[in-house]
C-alpha cells in the first residue's frame, strides 16, 4: 500500500502543471510508449548512452557556467535513471536468458556502483568548483568503459535471446521503470529487486522536487 501510494504521488507531482514547465520534457515523454511499439531494448538503452555523451560533450566545450550546469544537471538526471532501470528490469533477464547472465549481471552492477558514488559526488559540485571537470572525466572514463561492453557484447548477446516481441516489451518496461525511480544517484541503496525498487519509489518524489527548482537545458 505505501509503495501504490508512493508512485501515485510521484506522478501526481510530475503531472502538476505548475511543475511539468520546469521538470525536463523528456520526463513527460516517456509516460508515452507509443513511440517505442517497434523498439528494441538495446535501441532504447543505446539513445540514453548517445545523451549522456552529449552532455558529457556540452560540458566539456562550455565555458559558461549556466550553461553547464544546466548539462549537469540533465547527465545526473538521465545517468540516475537508467542505471537503476537496467539494475531493475534488464538485469534480471539478462541473468535469466544468458549462460553466462549472473556473473555479467553482478559485474555491471558493481560497475554501476563505482559510476554512481562519482555520480553522487559530481552532482554537489558547482560548475566553477575546481574539480567539476575532472570529476565528471573520471566518472565518464569508467562509465564509457561500461557502455562499450554494453554495446559491443552484451545487448547483441541479450537481443539474440529474445523474440522481436520479448526485446519490444522490455524497451517498453524500461521506460516505463525509469518514471519512478530516483533522479539522483543513491549509491548506498539496494541495487537488485524487489528491494532496489522499494527504496526507489521511497526517494523519487523527493528527487523529483529537487528537479523542479534545477535548471535544464532548453528544448531537452
């Protein structure tokens, strides 16, 4: 019953609309499947990996503190989201379908750890702090590390073990996933279900307020 309570009121809250204007538009999009009806789930995860390297990217070539800030702000928001939603619905199936699926699926998550403890400490930082750049190198440098493996190995791997249909429903639960859980990293809580997704649904309103009073690059 709390958990059902939880999840109504963060989206209640997302759908207000004197918050929908600040909180990122792509938050509001994913409440729609529609688009994904022919996704498969390595092309969903694949354009979260191609946002965080845009981020990164703006990041990296601004000298405007708005400006990155706006972008950090968007890679936190982002980053946050999809490693709890593989931890959540990915993971597991890739440990159901794959031969090798626990041990893969114990070292993503461990990997997922390392990403967000820097995660959590890039995200206080201000964007004149003197380590903000060479914060977010350092998380990007293990984190482009885990994406290569992602692409290059275990997605074509998970891809083949799935029907058309199968890969099609888990883009979907995917995004769905990623509406309820934390936009912040926390990388003291639980990483595996049903556990991981208990304390999610407890921290995401919260998260959720924060990000209306963040700012988010225009048009995001």
């Amino acid at each position: 019953m709390l958990l059902t309570r939880t999840a109504t009121l963060s989206r209640n809250f997302l759908c207000r609309p004197q918050v929908t204007g600040l909180i990122p538009t792509l938050a509001q999009r994913t409440f729609s499947t529609s688009a994904l009806d022919k996704s498969r789930v390595s092309d969903v995860i694949i354009k979260d990996h191609e946002e965080l390297k845009d981020h990164y990217d703006r990041i990296m070539r601004s000298k405007d503190n708005d400006e990155m800030t706006r972008h950090q702000n968007a890679f936190v928001w982002e980053l946050a989201r999809h490693s709890v939603g593989e931890e959540i619905v990915v993971y597991p199936v890739m440990e159901k379908n794959l031969p090798d699926g626990k041990e893969t699926a114990a070292k993503d998550r461990q990997e997922h750890l390392t990403v967000k403890e820097q995660l959590y400490e890039f995200q206080k930082l201000s964007a004149d702090d003197a380590d903000f750049r060479p914060t977010l190198k350092t998380l990007m440098g293990n984190l482009a590390q885990h994406i290569r493996e992602e692409e290059e190995d275990e997605l074509p791997r998970l891809e083949n073990s799935l029907s058309e249909e199968g890969s099609s429903d888990l883009a979907r639960s995917f995004e769905r996933t990623k509406m309820f859980v934390p936009t912040r990293s926390h990388p003291g809580a639980p990483d595996r279900p049903p556990f991981e997704t208990a304390a999610g649904l407890l921290a995401a309103p919260i998260d959720k307020i924060m990000d209306a009073f963040h700012k988010f690059p225009k048009g995001v």
